[in-house]
C-alpha cells in the first residue's frame, strides 16, 4: 500500500488518518532525538546515527494504521512496513538532514534502510547515513535534523543528545538553539506570507533548527 501525502514522516501520520489539508505553519508531530557524529581515526566523518522517538499521538496512529492483524502491537513484518514507508516518504527530503562546511551543504548519501521499533508505546526510528564524499573535520561544521515543511518538530531535549565520537582534539563543540522570536524579528522581511502559507516553498525552516556546530582547526 502507498499513501499519496507521505512529503514528510509527520505527513505520513495525516495520510494514514486519510489525506489531509496542507501543513500549518505549527508544527503537528513531535519527536526527541538523539544525533551521534561517528568520526574515523583519520578526523573524516564516517557516518551520522540518529534516533527519533515519536509522541504518543503520532506513534498510536502509526500502530492503528499498521496493525494488520489488530493486535494492538506491531510485529516484525508490520514495523517493516513502517520502516519502509518512511524510508520512501522521507527520501526527497534528504531525511530532514542537513549538514554544512563553511556555510556550504555537504552531499549525504541515502541511508539504505531504516529501522523501526516501539519501546513504550512510541514510535522509534533508528538509521545512519555517510556523507558522499570523504568530509574532514576542518573549518566550521554544522550538523542538524529539520522538516522542510514545518509539520514535524523533531528536536533534541538535552545538549548532550548532540554527540561526537570521538570528539577530535582540534574541535570546539557549541549546540546553538535559535529562538523562534528573534528570529522572525530578524528576518521579517524575508519571511513573507509565502512561508506562512507554505514554508517548504521558501527553505527558510532550517534556520529555525537546533543545530550542532564544530569549529575544528587544521592539525599541526
């Protein structure tokens, strides 16, 4: 089964209710997550690992619609359903990655599969992803996980949920989180009624994103 409105993990929840109006500006999912920067002995970055866990909400949507045998659980095969749509849903929208390197986007290759699990009754979604080309700690690094459409908040409770491994003696780590606020006091001019309407149009959600930044000097 495939579902028409599936722009986002947080839009696969409104298809499977059934297809719904665009997104608001809010957001209308949530989830904690934890992001795990994995770095080769040589200081290149060998892959992103992230784990999302979803709100109650959302994750007893997803068990409702996925429950093919109404068990009120999901078993192997149904969570395989569940990792294979979102893994399809999310690929034009670079699995809400973005990675950068002196301000510029760093290419990530698609994670070959995802993961999905439930621990408590929530949703969780676990997969890891390797930049396209060898990407060494040098310079300024940015590192964060944002819905280009506004309709998913996933985001990171706790500062230490942004870790590197290991973490390069030549880097200085810093988790900056915008405030929404100040923000749009600073960007009202850019941030038309376009964006309100559809912030995907625009690309200007990113900079409302938790990100981690690296700040990594040349050896010598």
């Amino acid at each position: 089964m495939r579902y028409p409105r599936l722009a986002t993990l947080a839009a696969s929840a409104a298809a499977l209710l059934a297809a719904t109006a665009p997104a608001q500006v809010h957001p209308h999912v949530f989830a904690d997550a934890r992001l795990e920067v994995m770095v080769n002995p040589d200081g290149t970055v060998k892959s992103l690992r992230h784990v999302w866990r979803f709100d109650d909400l959302f994750s007893s949507t997803v068990l409702m619609e996925f429950d093919k045998n109404s068990d009120l659980q999901l078993d192997e095969a149904e969570l395989q359903d569940v990792a294979n749509t979102v893994h399809e849903s999310l690929a034009e929208y670079n699995y809400f990655q973005l990675v950068t390197l002196d301000g510029k986007d760093v290419a990530m290759t698609p994670p070959p599969h995802l993961v999905a699990t439930f621990e408590d009754q929530q949703l969780m979604i676990l997969f890891e992803s390797e930049p396209k080309a060898p990407l060494k700690l040098a310079g300024k690094l940015a590192f964060s996980v944002y819905d280009p459409t506004f309709y998913t908040a996933i985001d990171f409770t706790d500062d230490q949920n942004l870790v590197v491994t290991p973490m390069p003696g030549t880097c200085t780590r810093t988790v900056v989180r915008p405030d929404p606020d100040q923000i749009i006091a600073n960007n009202s001019s850019t941030l038309t009624e376009a964006f309100f309407n559809d912030p995907a149009g625009t690309d200007m959600t990113k900079i409302f994103a938790t990100r981690l930044e690296l700040d990594c000097r040349a050896e010598g």
